[in-house]
C-alpha cells in the first residue's frame, strides 16, 4: 500500500452493522486519477472492486480485483484516494506478483516478513512516479527517500539494499495483496473468484497502457516510459538463462571429477595386482572474466559484479570455489570471491580476453567452467578451452558495426561456437 496507516482495524458500529463501502467517493476518486493520470486510465477502469473488511486499507490480487476497506474509504479523502488507485493499478501493471513470486524462488525468500519486504521495495519503485501533479501524497507514504536510498529503481534493486528492522516497526500493517508479492491472502477470491481478468485479459490491458504512453511519450514520467518500452519488446529472462548455463555447465560430465585412491574403483578386480583410482566427484570450479575496457561502462560492471554472486548461488553458495578476473587488453590478477562488492575492476583500455582465458586457466586449482562477461568487443581464443565456458553478452545495439579507437574498420568476431552465450540485460 502507500504508507498510508489505519488509525485502528475497521469495527462494527454499536448496533453490529458495519458501515457500507461508499462507492461514490471510491470513484469519484478513480475518476479523478483518470484524469490526471490518463495512459492509466484502461487500467484502472479495468479493476473490479471487492468490498472487504478483511484487507487494512486497499489491496490488489493477480486477477485484477481491487479489494476495498469501508472504513478507509470513510477516513481518507478523494484526493488522496485517487493516488491510492494509481499506486494499486501500478503493482498489476509491472507484474510485481510474478516479479516477486520469480525473485522468492531465486533468493530462496520465504515467509510474510520476506514477502512484507517485497511489498516495500515494490512500494519502492512505484511511489516516486504515483504523487504529485495532482495526486495528493498522504502522510507516511514508503519512497527511496525515506529509507536513504536513490530514486528509479526496481524492486529487484530495491530489495538487496534494505532489511526489516525496527525502523519499519511501523509498516507491519502494510499489505497491498498478492498483487505486490505473489503470495495470495486468505481474504482474496482466487482463480476460481468471480470478475477476475484472464491472463489473456490482462496481457490485453497491459498492451493497450503501453500503447497510451508510447503515442504521448512527454505526459509520462520517465519510469512508465521504460515500462512501456519494455512491454512492447519484453526483456529475456536472461538472469535465469545464465544461471541455467553455469549449472548445466557445471554439472556436465567431466566438470569437477578427480581420481581418488581412497575408494579403489570396482574395476580393480579384473586387473590383479593393481589398484585403480575411482572417479570422485567434487564441488565445480568457476572462473568468471569481467570485460573492464573503455567499451564497458559502470553500469555493466555493477551489473556483472551483481551476476558474480548470482553465479556463486548457481553452483551451490561455495563462494570460495568461484573467482573473477578482471580484464581488458591484460590480465594480472585472479580474485577469490569473498564479497563481489569488494573486488576492484580496474582497466579501462582496450580489449583481449584471450589474456583473460589464460590467466584464469593458469591458475590452480584450474577451473571447471569460465564464465566470461563482455560486450562481445574481443578478439576469442583460438583453441576452446579445456572446460566448459559461458558467455555473458552486454547489449550493443548495433553489435555488427561495433569498433575500436585506433581501428575504425575492425569487427569483432562474433562468439565461438564452443561456447554457451546469453545475451544480458536486454
């Protein structure tokens, strides 16, 4: 929800009859909002109200009902109420309940103190774009500034730059539905409830949203304008692809398996007189090269120092088997994972990752699969290596033309076949 808290749970009257929702003030607020904030208006017409008791202020669930407390509608005025229907519509619009049933599943993030915490930061990255332009902004709303934290970004940001504390004492109340989470209420209808959106439906409201704020482009702030892009050409699901290839990788055969004399293998029987080793097998070894030449910029490396310790989970957590070189037309150092925030990418050149493969090959123990992290600007080993190996590619709009400073007339050569690559970040 907005941050908006109840005075106290909505109660009956003395005579055991609850007040009635009042539907005309409800929507004389959503009118309102529909017109200060006219690409939402599909949206926001499209939900179907749901008088409850049950939910403390107003909440949202994946099918698009929009579940109402009389109690606030009595208590906050239109105004108000009108920012509290575009905040709702907003968690639908970016799929905040995919988004968070995703990010649970890859975080390992469980409970209602984990899905509170993704309320938050959902509530995070819409409420800098909900208030102001008149949308009146109730007291205590929950926004970047008031936990410190920088404005424009996402909830999958958000989340890894704050933890519950008793700072946030105060917002054990807020519950905006499954809408902003995933994790469906005891007070919601379902999939089988009645007035609830298809998916088809709801693909449907969505595109038509989109099409609202890309054909006026100048009345949108500039986060519905990159939803919009994005709804339009939707983004590959490129972080699961990359965890996907590192574990596939790791667990292919011959990646991490050694010789023991520990356990003599079972076909020592058939040769008398001799011992043979068996196959044992042990916890993959990562390499991860991280392109740090001019080509790069900050923001990819922030990125990639992020996919570092995305990549650590993907081979089990073992960040002391995962280390990450640093290169751009050379390689020095090899850095065991200890926290990707400490590690320093420094370059800023030109670009050889062929050094890059070398030094991590160089190093012992030798690595059971290198993941390499680029914009694809590099000449490639001319020999595959003797392990498996990931490529990470950053987006280049126009990577066929793609050159350097002191040739004008070099093309990069695309990714060797030997490799799996995924396209990041796009």
């Amino acid at each position: 929800m907005t941050g908006h808290e109840p005075d106290a749970p909505p109660a009956p009257d003395t005579l055991g009859t609850p007040a009635a929702l009042d539907r005309a003030k409800l929507f004389a607020a959503r009118l309102h909002a529909a017109r200060v904030r006219p690409y939402l208006a599909t949206a926001l017409f499209a939900l179907h109200v749901v008088e409850s008791r049950r939910v403390p202020t107003m909440g949202v669930d994946r099918y698009w009902r929009c579940y109402v407390s009389p109690a606030f509608v009595d208590r906050t005025p239109v105004e108000e109420l009108a920012g509290v229907w575009v905040h709702e519509v907003s968690h639908l619009l970016r799929d905040h309940h995919g988004r968070g049933d995703r990010v649970a599943r890859e975080r390992g993030l469980s409970g209602p103190a984990e899905r509170l915490r993704m309320n938050i930061a959902a509530d995070l990255e819409i409420n800098d774009d909900v208030y102001g332009e008149g949308l009146a902004r109730p007291e205590g709303v929950v926004d970047p500034e008031t936990l410190g934290l920088p404005e424009g970004q996402l909830m999958e940001d958000y989340l890894r730059q704050f933890s519950l504390g008793p700072r946030m004492s105060d917002l054990v109340w807020l519950d905006c539905g499954s809408g902003a989470d995933g994790l469906d209420r005891e007070w919601e209808l379902g999939p089988d409830g009645a007035h609830g959106l298809s998916e088809q439906e709801r693909d449907g409201v969505r595109f038509r949203v989109a099409q609202g704020i890309t054909g006026r482009p100048g009345s949108a702030p500039q986060g519905w304008r990159r939803w919009a892009d994005e709804a339009f050409h939707p983004p590959q699901p490129w972080r699961e692809l990359l965890g996907a290839a590192v574990r596939s990788a790791a667990s292919g055969p011959g990646a991490g398996e050694d010789y023991t004399y520990g356990r003599p293998a079972r076909r020592s029987a058939s040769v008398p007189g001799a011992v043979l080793p068996s196959i044992r097998r042990r916890p993959p070894r990562v390499s991860v090269i991280i392109d740090t030449s001019g080509s790069v910029s900050d923001a990819e490396l922030g990125s990639a120092l992020l996919e570092v310790a995305a990549i650590s989970r993907a081979v089990g957590g073992r960040r002391d088997l995962v280390t990450v070189v640093p290169c751009d037309a050379s390689a020095r150092f090899v850095h065991t994972l200890c926290r990707a925030e400490g590690i320093p990418l420094t370059g800023g050149g030109g670009t050889d990752l062929r050094t890059g493969f070398t030094r991590a090959l160089r190093s012992r123990p030798a690595p059971d699969v290198i993941v390499a992290l680029t914009d694809g600007q590099t000449p490639w080993p001319a020999t595959r290596p003797p392990c498996r190996t990931v490529i990470g590619l950053f987006p280049r709009r126009y990577q066929s033309h793609a050159y350097d400073e002191t040739n004008p007339e070099y093309v990069p050569d695309s990714p060797p076949a030997w490799a799996r690559v995924v396209d990041i970040g796009s």
